[in-house]
DNA sequence: TTGAAAGCGCTAACAC
DNA sequence: GTGTTAGCGCTTTCAA
C-alpha cells in the first residue's frame, strides 16, 4: 500500500525507497531496480497528498478560465496541459464562467487550497479583491491574453493585430471599413477588445480614412453576435455601406460572412471581411485573418510558472506573435 | 500560517480550531465565528494535502478528455465542472490528446497518485491495460458518451439518435439518403460512431429503403472532414446523387452544407442535410439536428462519482435525452 | 550507500 | 463543547 510496505518486503527503509522511488543519484543502482520492480509488484501508488505535505510542493498548477468553450480557451488550455505533462505536473482547472459564476469564489485564498504551485490566467480582467487574493497567495502567476497590471502577461498585441488587418485593406484600396468587436458576455479580459478597437481605429487614421461612429458594432465575440453585428452593418443602402468589415474574431467574422450573404451580397466582391485568431472553421471557409497561436501561449506560460514555482526567475517573456493570413475573403473594393 | 497558529491566537486547541474551521455542529456558535474571523485576519489558507492525508480523500475529481478542442468535450467539462464546484471539489484535467499524446501514461496507476476521488471519462476507448488500471484503482468512474464495458456509462441512445434523424427524412418522402461519419481522429470512442451508423442502417432498412454502400463516408467527426464527404457525396450526376445526408455531428454536417453551396446546390431543396449535437453554429444557420445535452451529463456524470466517492452507491444513470430538432436544412425532396 | 527519527498540517478517536 | 493524542504517507536532516 504505503511506501513502508516495499521498505519491508525488500528489507530497505523507507528513506532509501523514498530515494529509489525518485531516483536519487545516491541510490545504488540495483537497489533503484529492486525498488521499483518490487513497487510495481504490489502495486504501489504514491501518495500526491503525503509527498505535497512533505516538500510543500504540490506538483500541480491552477488554470483560471473565464468560460470554457471557447476556441481561444481549449486551443491555449492545449497548449498549457502539454507542456505540464511534459513537466510531469497535474492541471487543475478553475472555470469562472458555468451557472452561479461566483467568480470571487475561485479567487479566494482558501478555495486554491495550497492545491496548485502556480497559476495561469486565461484573459481575465481582475478586479482589485481578486488581485489582492493573487498577490497574497504568493503564486507564480502568468497570464494570458489580455495585460493584467502587475502581473505577467503573454499574448499578441492587441494594438499591431487590429492594425495588420486595416494595413492589408487599405492597401488593398479600402476606406470605407467598418469594425466589429465588443465585449465577450461573459467575463473575458475587457482589454483586449479595447485594445484591438483602438489599434483599428489608430491604423485608420494613419490611412488617412475616417470612420464613421456607426461602423463600429458590437459581434459580443460569438458567431451569433457576428450575424447580428454584420446585418446591422451590411443591410443598407450600397452606399452607406461599408466596403470591408474589420473584425476581433474569427468567429464573428464568420457571422458577419454569413449576413453578408444572406443579404445577398458577395464576399468578397462588394465587402471583405477580416477575422483575427486562426479558427479552423475560417481556414476551410476562407477567411482572412491575423493568426495567433494560442497553444504556444499557453505552453509559454506553464513552462514559466513551473520553472518560477521551482525557484527558478525566467526571463521577460517572448512577444507572441501574429500574422497576417490572406485568404479569399478580402480584395479590391468594387467602388 | 497554519491551523496551529490560530489556536495559539485563540488559546483553542488544534482540535476545536479544525472543527470550527468546517462547521461541525459540536462546535459551540461563538467560537466558530471567533475562530474564522481570526483565521481570516491571519490570511490562513487550509492545506489541503494535509486534510487529505488525514482524511484519505482528496475532494478533487479527475476528468479524463481524450481532446480538449472539441463541441462536446468543453461542453460536458463545463457541466462537471459546475457540479463539482457545487460540490466543493477541485477538477483535475487530464487530456490524452495533445502532442506525444502518451495514452497509457495517463493510466497507469502511477498517474493519479492519489490525487483524485474518482474520475470521469469522456467518451474514450479504453483498451485492456487501461481497463485493468482503473479497476485496480478502485474510483468510482462514470464514462460519458460512448458505453465501456464494466463502467457505469451515461449519454445518449446513439441507436436512437441516427434513429431520429432517418424518420423525419423518411417521413419527408426521402428514400435516397447518404450518411456522414467516420472514426475521430483523435481517440474519441469508437463505440459512438458505429451505433449511430448501425442505427442509421438499421432504421433506413426498417422504412424499406436500401443505402448504396458508396453512401457511407468518412466525415472524421470535424467540419473540414464534413466539408470533403459532403463533397464527395455530392460531386455527381444528379441521379447518382442522394437526396439526404445524415451526418453523426453537427460539425460535419455544417460541412456538408458548405460543400452543396460549394456545388451550386442549394440546400434544403437539391439535398437535405442533418446533425447531431445540437452546436450554436448550427442553430444560427438553421441546422436540422437531433440535439443532445452534454452540459446536463457531464452535471449527472460528476454528481454520481462525487456521491460514490461519499460512499453513497447512487442508483442506475437516468438515459440522456436526444430530440429532433427541425429547422430549415430538411425538406421534401425536389424529385 | 543506507538508516533512524523528526516532522509536514491536518483529522479523528477518545477522554473530559 | 473542548482538549489530548495519535497518526495519515511521505521527505529530509543527520548519522553511520
């Protein structure tokens, strides 16, 4: 059962099975051999909880989501569980989002429970009670996507991403370009979209074009809001029409295509339209966009905090970066 | 720093402080609310290592995905998640998927550690060693989507769920109809898509309707893959073609849809398309599907291991509901 | 290279 | 209602 169960059958104590267990070089090599055969004999499994209480360290990091089914979330959640396997630590997940959301309550000292060594945050906008709670606990923390004061951060610029999309239809002979954005429902970093809206409506002034206060919409970072966003952007007369649509997100890019035709309108013929992500479903439709690599984010952020929480300071991290992807759904505008 | 501390703060012993700490009815009102305000001022966060190796449980649940990036898979871990955090436990992630993809590691005894109460498993196949692995490990487990022999299983009939979907066609006058499904690339069950293509078969022979053997095709459970079989099934002379196509996902049937526009098929009218999942995308454009709950069994799902974990034996899964949801890419076929 | 012994921070009998 | 006393199963000095 315990670790003295395989001291007695082999006649070792239990510190030098402890140290055949994890082979400590100051083992003899048969006895790591004997050790283990033995262990794996009776079917020994070591306890996370006894061996946690011993060193103070848990093996195990926290990830805090704002919502879980999200295309974002998954594909950087991916990326953090690799490279925690790889690290031999175990995930425990903290969703915010899901009925009740009780968001403090994921916060609190006492719900982390000294379980995790480390924390990454998923695009997470933190009020100060959460912050405070962070600070406290004294835990590596890393977060992604979205700039979180005082903490470290990782993800592409949220400025440059809205600005490579304006670049590209601008050069493209645009003028008339509208933006969708606006907040996610539920919980996601409010920095991001202002970000991304800001680095649009920046790069366009750089252009020299103007846009009109109605051109911004809000595409609530969901398909469905994409359609609804799009329909109100496109159905209008030709020329009070936008001739491309700048949009925060694959998938509400995705919907402003689908009103696009619903309304009879070509895309990209008489509207191009940008997303910013790299979804799989835009790749096979199509879909222009600035790509990020939200895997490789999340596999930056646990290897930091799993070389933090053991002691060690890594460096600044490296800008994530994202990059301009044409597809079929920009061209020249018709007028 | 620990309980000890604010025993000594309060001049209560050990004992009295963990009893407070937990609310245990022996405790007199007073001392309770004196113990945590004090535990509160001293920032105190319990260890939850040391409960548990005094206590033997973990109040952690291991969720065992097989890919993280999928409809289903979020969909179903939000629902154990809620329900677990109702329950006041931690949710341990442990995704087969992702690069290196070591299956078996994620089995072998060695993995949990102890570190879980009990699992659950989300639509995996599981082979011999691992089957063996999970007995010996004695935790209470629930699979959900896809029956595993000896486990307690919940999801829906998936004879059914093909079932479903034949009728409504049927009922249409359809007597031509193709199906889309094909094994997930990436471990899902292989129970699933075989039931839905054998209740597929089974019903279509039932309404007395043959299928050419050509009409089966490989859709891989994802969009791109619905996009390649719905073109393979359609790209034909128009009396070789099939006037329905049953898809065993959404995603794939979206798929299709895509490939008949891609044709210059017009969809419901040239051919009828549905899904199974019940996926927003499909919703917003007007997917016929047989719409499952995944949210709702991963909820029973963790109810039950939380509860057997309690050493309550609660009794026999209640059955999923599948229902046929009709929206506008079904119709009477054109000839 | 191995052993003995002292905890890690909490819970659980068992007394009082 | 509260205190005392053993552990839970491991790691880690310190010796040998």
């Amino acid at each position: 059962m315990g670790i003295q169960e395989i001291a007695q059958a082999t006649g070792l104590s239990k510190a030098t099975v402890s140290r055949a267990l994890r082979g400590l070089p100051t083992v003899a090599r048969p006895t790591i051999d004997q050790v283990r055969r033995v262990a794996d004999e009776l079917g020994y499994v070591p306890s996370s909880a006894a061996a946690g209480l011993a060193t103070g360290r848990q093996r195990a990091v926290g990830v805090v989501v704002p919502v879980i089914d999200r295309w974002f979330t998954a594909k950087a959640l991916g990326g953090v569980d690799a490279e925690l396997q790889a690290a031999g630590h175990d995930l425990v997940l903290y969703n915010l989002g899901g009925p009740g959301g009780d968001r403090h309550r994921a916060f609190r000292r006492t719900m982390l429970r000294q379980r995790v060594d480390a924390l990454v945050l998923l695009s997470l906008v933190l009020d100060e009670t959460e912050r405070r709670e962070l600070q406290v606990s004294e835990l590596p923390t890393v977060v992604i996507g979205g700039p979180a004061r005082d903490l470290r951060n990782i993800g592409v610029d949220d400025h440059e991403v809205a600005a490579l999309a304006v670049t590209h239809l601008v050069e493209l002979g645009h003028r008339d370009v509208a933006y969708v954005g606006g907040q996610d429902e539920a919980g996601f970093s409010v920095a991001v979209p202002y970000r991304r809206r800001d680095g649009f409506t920046e790069a366009m002034a750089r252009a020299g074009a103007s846009v009109r206060p109605t051109w911004y919409a809000d595409g609530r970072f969901s398909f469905a809001g994409g359609v609804a966003a799009g329909t109100a952007l496109l159905d209008v007369a030709a020329r009070e029409r936008p001739t491309a649509v700048v949009c925060a997100s694959d998938e509400m890019a995705l919907g402003v295509v689908v009103a696009a035709h619903r309304l009879g309108l070509d895309v990209p013929r008489d509207v191009s339209v940008t997303g910013v992500d790299g979804h799989e479903y835009g790749e096979v439709l199509g879909l222009t966009t600035v790509a990020q690599d939200p895997e490789a984010q999340g596999r930056v952020a646990a290897r930091t905090v799993v070389l933090e929480a053991q002691g060690a300071s890594p460096g600044p991290l490296p800008p994530s970066a994202a990059r301009l992807v044409v597809r079929r759904t920009t061209a020249r505008p018709s007028r």
